[in-house]
C-alpha cells in the first residue's frame, strides 16, 4: 500500500505518507519546518516517522522479558540490530481523512517481535498548528513492555531548547552507556545550535517542550507527560538533525524499571500524543 495526505488549515500545510505511517511535508506557508521530504521516500527520510512498539535498538537482538528471551532479526540493515520497531517500515490504513484531519492504523501480527498490537495515529491540523496523537493496543495473549515516540526531522538551521535532566554517553552499537552530567555544548536550557559533529544520545527528564528557532519562524513542540525522554541524532556533516520525543529510554529492556516501557497486559493500552506550533517572525522579530 502507499498513498498520500495533504491537510490544509490556514498558512500551515502537512503531507502525510502511507508508507511507515510519516509526514512527509510540514509547512508554513512556503516554509519547511521539518525536513522535506519525496512522496517516494523511504521512511527513514522521512520527515518524522512513528516508534512503536519501542524506539532505537534491541540490544543484542534479544527480548528478554517475563522469565523468557525472543530473539529479534535485523529490520534495516546493513544495521546489525533491530530498530525503532516495526511501525515506521509497516503499511498503515487510512480510516478517517478530511482536509483538516486524518486517522491511519497498523496492526502488527506479531512476526520478528514477540508484540501484536493495534496502533493508531490521528493528526489534526489547525490554523495555529498539529495536534498528534498516537496510541498502542496489546491484542496479543501475554503481558509485554511498550513504548511509543515520534522521531522527526529538523529543517536545517535551528536553534534547540529542551531543557533535560539526563544525558546518556553513547556507547557500543549506539546504545546508551552511561547517565552523565550535561556537557556544555548540548546543554540546552537556553537555546543554542547543535555543534557541528556526530550527535547521537539520549537526554532524560526532558520538561516535555521544546522550542526551534531559526531567524524567520520558530515552532514549539508540547508533549504529553508520557514523554519524559528524547534521542538527539546527527549524522556527522549534515544540515538537519533529529528530534525524537520518546516515553522510555533506548534499551529500556537493559535497564532498571525498564528505562520507562510500560508493560501491558492483553487490551490494555498505551497513548500520548504532542502538539507542534508555528510562529512566523517579522524582520522586527515581532510575531506576524
């Protein structure tokens, strides 16, 4: 399946793909806020892709959970570990749409991960921004830990504030590796570009609001509660960097309380969304 979306409201267009669930395009007016990307795409270059039933990799490829291992295969190689789920490489259902809102749902069966689920995402867009929503249902037999997230990409020149608690070192096969005091240079209490190498960690005690300023517009991301973390990703020479609001940790299943998956049982639930809102600067740096 593969298909396209575009909801208009106002000054703010969004482009949605079929293909992994993605916006492909979130505009406004003529104004890139996230990385534009191809109605072809894959999902990875996509503007922001779905992390379900968890984000980032599996360590060693293996899910232990429950008094029980499942052993997980590669999803995207050449990477050698499994990641960021299956959502974002799944073909997902329109089941709602008008100009202003669309509905999509994707039921994974429970091949490769040991999870089966319904997912669905909503997004609603209005004249002063995105609302998204996205919620996961456990409609297999067995109780199982599971996350949720979003990992979006930044149209290239902005300034980062998220402010956070945490930072975690990246350590063997780009999984977290220690929880550190904030180095300067991606502290980001106050705004500040990202510096200009290979940025690939992750920050806990996250408030939950980010903000992107480039000189001409800036756009506010408000998350629910449940999104506690984010991944921060940068490949080394790139313009663009990626922004990832996550409800647990990478490799959670490693780490004590489960880095904040949550387990569920059969029917039971898991959801949160977060709302992305433009503003565009006049020269005098006034709101317009």
């Amino acid at each position: 399946m593969g298909g396209t979306i575009t909801l208009r409201a106002g000054d703010l267009s969004l482009r949605l793909g079929c293909r992994g669930g993605v916006i492909l395009d979130f505009r406004l007016r003529d104004r890139p806020l996230l990385r534009p990307a191809a109605e072809a795409a894959a999902p990875g270059d996509s503007a922001c892709f779905p992390l379900l039933p968890l984000g980032n990799r599996i360590r060693d490829n293996r899910l232990a959970f429950g008094g029980r291992v499942h052993e997980v295969a590669p999803n995207a190689l050449p990477e050698p570990l499994h990641l960021h789920g299956m959502g974002w490489l799944a073909d997902w259902t329109v089941v709602a749409t008008d100009r202003t809102f669309a509905r999509l749902v994707h039921r994974h069966d429970g091949s490769n991960l040991p999870h089966r689920y319904t997912a669905v995402q909503t997004f609603a867009l209005a004249a002063d921004g995105l609302r998204m929503d996205l919620s996961l249902t456990n409609t297999g037999d067995a109780v199982l830990p599971f996350g949720i997230g979003w990992h979006s990409f930044v149209a290239a020149g902005a300034c980062l504030t998220a402010p956070a608690r945490g930072f975690w070192t990246e350590g063997a096969d780009h999984l977290p590796a220690e929880r550190r005091t904030l180095p300067e240079d991606l502290d980001f209490r106050a705004p500040r570009p990202l510096p200009a190498r290979w940025i690939n960690n992750a920050f806990d005690g996250w408030t939950g609001v980010a903000h992107l300023d480039w000189p001409d517009c800036s756009l506010t991301m408000t998350a629910d509660p449940i999104f506690g973390c984010y991944q921060l990703y940068q490949p080394a020479g790139d313009a663009f960097f990626a922004f990832e609001p996550m409800s647990h940790l990478p490799d959670g299943l490693s780490m004590p309380d489960l880095g904040g998956l949550v387990p569920l049982a059969p029917g039971e639930s898991l959801a949160g969304g977060m709302t992305l809102a433009p503003c565009s600067l006049s020269a005098a740096g006034d709101p317009s």
